[in-house]
C-alpha cells in the first residue's frame, strides 16, 4: 500500500500538518541537517526528517539514495545522463523538468534500476515478454553484484513488480467473467455510463443489444455444462473478433451476452451489425463427434429514445430480447414502449400463478393413448391446464416456461402426479376398465430429493397398482445426469412403474443410452410425424425409430397423430400406439370418462 507522508507548506515548527501519497513524490531534497524539501511534479513541501531514515521509510515505494543530498523516486525518472550524473523527470527537452543529481559512483545502480523499471513498464500486451526479460534481467543483476545494498534495491522493485501484476491480475478478475474472459456486468455498466457522456458532447447515438443464446440450455441437458461451456467460450470469442474496436462484448450471465455499440450516427448501424449475428451463429461448434448448432435471439433498445440511463437501457434491451425469443428465436427486435405492457402482464401472470393451486383453477385434461392392434384406449396422458378466473383457459405453452422459471413446475408437477393416480383408480373401483395413465415429470421433479419415496407414497395414499402408471421423461432429461437417471429408473421398475421416453429424436443423445434406460415405450416425437407422408427423411427416421424400438424389446408409440394417411403408415410399419387429434383431443374428467365407458374404438375413427 502506497504511504502516505507528513509535510509543511513553509518547513517552521507549529505549522500545519498534511499528508501527501508518496506516488506523488518525484524527489527528495537535503537544505541542511534535518531540513529536506520534498518535490513533486508541480509543488514543493517540507520535511524533517534524516535521508536514511527516509529511503528506508520508502524504500518499498520506489524511493531511492542515489546522491548524498537527494533521495529519488524512481518511478517518476524518465531519462539519466550520466556523465553529467543527472537523472530527469520528465524528458530533458522540456521546460521546467524537474532534475536530481546522482552521485557517479552509482551509475551503474542507477542504470540498472532504469533498465529494470523500463521492462516492469512495459505494456500489458507484452506481459510475457517483460517478465522473461525481468527475471533474466534479475538473474544478471544477482550474479554481477555482491553489494547487499544494490541486491535489496533491486529486489525491491521486483517485489513491486510482482505486486503490480497481483493488482492488476486482481482488478482484472474483477472486471472480468471467469470463463470467457469478457467483461462482466460492472464494466460494461462503467463503459455505457462513460459512452453517455461522449454520446452528449458529440451527438452520436449508442445501442445496447442483449443476446440470448437460444439452445443452449438443451446443449448442456444432454452433452454436460462441461461442453456447454466451451461453445460459450466459442462464441464469446467469435463475437470479440467480430465487433469494432470502439465497441464492447460482455459476458451478462449464464448464456446471455450484451454489446455496446457507441459513435452511432444511424440506426441502420445497429440494424445492420444485428442482422450479422445470426449469420454468424450458423456457424455449427464442433466438438468431438457432434456439430453444435445455437441460434440467438436479441434484444435491441437506443439511447437516448429508449432510455437515458445504463439499468433502463439494459431492461429495456432484455425486453425485446424476450419479444424476439417469443417469435422463435433466430432474430433480432428493437424494443418498443408497449413491450413493457407485456411484461407487466407476465409477471402478473407469475403472481397468478402462484394462487391458482390453493384456488382450484389448476386441473387435468386426459388425452386417450390408443393400442393399434386392437383399436381399444390403452391409457391416458395426464395433461395439466389451467382456468384463469378471467382470461380463461391459458395455453400450457404459455404457463408451463414461466413455471419451469420460477420453480412452481415442481408443486405444480407432483399435484398433477397425485391427481391423476387418484382419478385413475377412482376410475377402476367403479368398475371401468384399467387403463395406464401416463405423467410427464420435469427435470426439476426428477431431481428433487426423496424422488422415488414420492412416487412410492403417491402410489399408497390412491391405492393405484404400479403398472398402471407410466412415467414420461424427455430425452433432455435422460440426459441431464445419466448415471443417476439410470439408477431411479431401475428403482422405478423395481416399484412396478413404467417408464417412457418422450420427444425422442429431438436432442443429442446416442441409442447406446437408450438400452441402459431399459424403458418400456418410446414416444416418437410429432415433429417427425408431422410430415410423415411427405418428407421422404422424416419417414425414414421414423421407420427405423419403429424397428429399433422392436429390436429393443420397447413399445413405439407415435403422438401428435393428426391424419388418416398418418395413420395408416404406422400402421404398415408396425407402430404400436398412437396418441393425436384423430382419436381424440385432450378432455376434462368428465368427457374422457364418457368416452371409456362408451368403448370408443378406433375404427369409429376410420369410417
């Protein structure tokens, strides 16, 4: 830590005291016994104190005795002339450059310690060269010299040395993410709040462009974080390389960065280095086996018609990030004023969200699951939906992210499990036919603690027989953690649960993970069936998921199954069960239990 001295403006007893930083000191000067003026660049103070007593006071600043009536603070020395045994404090072509004298019999100290500030000086971008060249340098110095009093001055400076670099190393972490090493939050808000000042004195405009990376959270739920931090260290880079060198790219957090473009003179700027982005992004990341593809959604708002501070001009560029998610990624939208309508009706909806259950709108839909062999309703799906008061039926794709974002996906989750159990049986002691009623659990659910006691006391407190209840998890789920996924899955069969894999075909996991899981059905995502009829690859995959599945010794079940011509494919390819529109769309208790007691059959479906 720099030291702080105590000097005199006029050097009598009694005069007030002040201290000054000794960084700012350039010299010390001997008037008489005991009497020294202290100089910095541009002042001059007083002091009573001996020169030894001074550079061994100072000695750690920099603060050297290089003459019997001054001591010198090296730091400031930019040029010595030593046949005239003079040390400069600023180039000796200027007016009224401060001067010391050095005694010539420490010429060489003095050279010495010239030579080793100027490579402890040397710029950041050639940090590694100015420390091979110091310790040479130092190692030189150690072995030429036996004067203890030289030896300590020099490595004094290389403590400082090091000092240096442990504070800039320090500083640097702390302006810095840890993983990309872009900017973190702290300094792209110092750097927006100095670019408003430049932007007021030169008229130019500046933008903000929060960037959301839009796959990535499916990148680590099936290859590991481990992956999905090096295709964030990718990208982090790629975007470095690719900004102006006026501009900033920051890390904001998880896989969100944001820019900052300054010296705008037109909006067609911005526009035009956001369209770049998701150019840039169709690039694929390749690791391993596996061509990584993300794309980004982007947020754009501009100062000052869009905010005239850092934190308005930051939410309102996350704002229309999410406006650009909400239309499916893959773009770029500059905010609006209306937008934050919209968002104060999400978080509305969030505070709704969180009474519906103890109100009573939340409630399950039951979508039948039909065996193609027979035609007969094989089991259900329980499918969660939510009356709001006054809005009415809410989409599942509208409150399901916004549950799985706020945690509410796991009370919400295990209510819908215990419901549907204790509908299932209710079903069967009034003498219906038993069904299997399949659940859909969330990665959240999955990894509570006490997962398996849950389902185990769920299947005692309604009574419900274990095989007739079929947990689905989805392929990113599996995926998240496959050793543990594959021990609950072999205590859940070990229980008499089913178990299914959901939207199988849609992440990046390999068949051989498919036979560790040991699951009973398959569930071939709709967005292969979809075009089943039409798209020759679609059908393809499809075929083989079939044949697979047979091999296997697992169940092929085919949602999203809209068209007679959908249908019959399945059919000739030996799919075993379908779930779709064409049967029967989703319904409340009471209709799905009017349609189990009527025996409704496929071949209704087909005349």
């Amino acid at each position: 830590m720099m030291q702080k001295i105590p000097v005199t403006r006029d050097g009598k007893r009694g005069s007030d005291i002040i201290t000054i930083p000794s960084s700012d000191i350039v010299k010390i000067d001997k008037i008489r016994n005991r009497d020294y003026v202290v100089h910095t660049k541009t002042d001059q103070f007083y002091l009573d104190l001996s020169l030894e007593s001074i550079e061994e006071w100072l000695f750690e600043d920099g603060f050297r005795l290089i003459d019997t009536t001054n001591v010198v603070n090296m730091n400031h020395v930019v040029e010595y002339d030593s046949k005239k045994g003079t040390v400069y404090f600023d180039h000796r072509s200027a007016q009224e450059s401060k001067v010391a004298s050095a005694a010539r019999i420490h010429k060489e100290h003095v050279e010495n310690m010239m030579e080793m500030l100027r490579l402890a000086k040397l710029s950041k971008a050639e940090e590694g060269l100015r420390d091979n060249s110091f310790e040479e340098r130092m190692r030189d110095i150690a072995e030429s010299h036996d004067d203890d009093r030289f030896v300590r001055s020099y490595s004094t400076i290389r403590a400082v040395v090091e000092r240096e670099k442990a504070e800039r190393k320090i500083r640097h972490m702390a302006y810095h993410d840890a993983l990309t090493d872009l900017p973190n939050r702290l300094l792209f808000h110092e750097r927006l709040n100095e670019a408003f000042h430049r932007s007021e004195k030169t008229g130019t405009i500046l933008a903000v462009l929060f960037i959301d990376l839009d796959r990535i959270k499916v990148i680590n739920d099936t290859l590991g974080h481990h992956i999905g931090d090096e295709l964030l260290k990718y990208w982090a880079d790629k975007l470095k390389a690719n900004k102006r060198p006026q501009d900033t790219v920051a890390r904001f957090g998880g896989d969100e960065f944001i820019v900052l473009l300054t010296d705008i003179t037109s909006i067609n700027e911005v526009l035009t280095f956001a369209s770049f982005i998701p150019q840039l992004f169709s690039e694929p990341f390749t690791y391993g086996e596996h061509d990584l593809y993300v794309t980004s959604s982007i947020g754009i708002s501009v100062y000052p018609s869009d905010g005239t501070d850092a934190d308005t001009l930051i939410k309102n560029a996350d704002t229309a990030m999410y406006r650009a998610k909400e239309k499916g990624g893959n773009t770029f939208q500059l905010y609006r004023s209306e937008m934050n309508i919209r968002s104060l009706e999400r978080l509305n909806m969030e505070i709704d969200l969180r009474r519906a259950m103890e109100r009573g709108e939340i409630m399950v839909y039951y979508q039948p699951i039909v065996d193609l062999g027979s035609g007969r309703i094989y089991g259900m799906e329980a499918l969660v939906r939510w009356k709001h008061p006054i809005r009415g039926m809410i989409s599942p794709a509208e409150f399901i992210p916004l549950a799985e974002e706020t945690g509410l996906i796991v009370p919400i989750g295990n209510w819908v499990l215990k419901e549907a159990c204790r509908q299932n049986e209710e079903w069967i002691s009034q003498g219906l036919p038993p069904l299997v009623v399949a659940v859909n659990i969330s990665v959240n659910q999955f990894q509570q603690p006490g997962f398996i006691q849950l389902i185990k006391g769920t299947l005692e407190s309604t009574g419900l027989d274990p095989k007739l209840l079929c947990l689905e998890i989805t392929e990113n789920v599996a995926m998240k953690n496959v050793n543990y996924i594959v021990e609950t899955i072999d205590k859940l069969r070990e229980l008499g649960v089913r178990i299914s894999i959901d939207d199988f075909g849609t992440g990046y996991s390999s068949l051989s993970y498919l036979k560790r899981f040991r699951v009973h059905t398959l569930k071939i995502d709709q967005s292969f069936i979809q075009e089943l009829t039409t798209d020759e690859e679609n059908a393809a995959i499809v075929t083989a998921l079939i044949a697979m599945s047979h091999k296997m010794n697992i169940k092929a079940l085919a949602e999203g199954v809209e068209t007679k011509a959908q249908l019959e494919f399945l059919r000739r390819y030996g799919c075993d069960e379908i779930q779709g529109y064409l049967f029967s769309t989703p319904l409340p208790v009471s209709d799905f239990e009017h349609l189990i007691r009527v025996n409704r059959n496929l071949s209704e479906v087909l005349r």
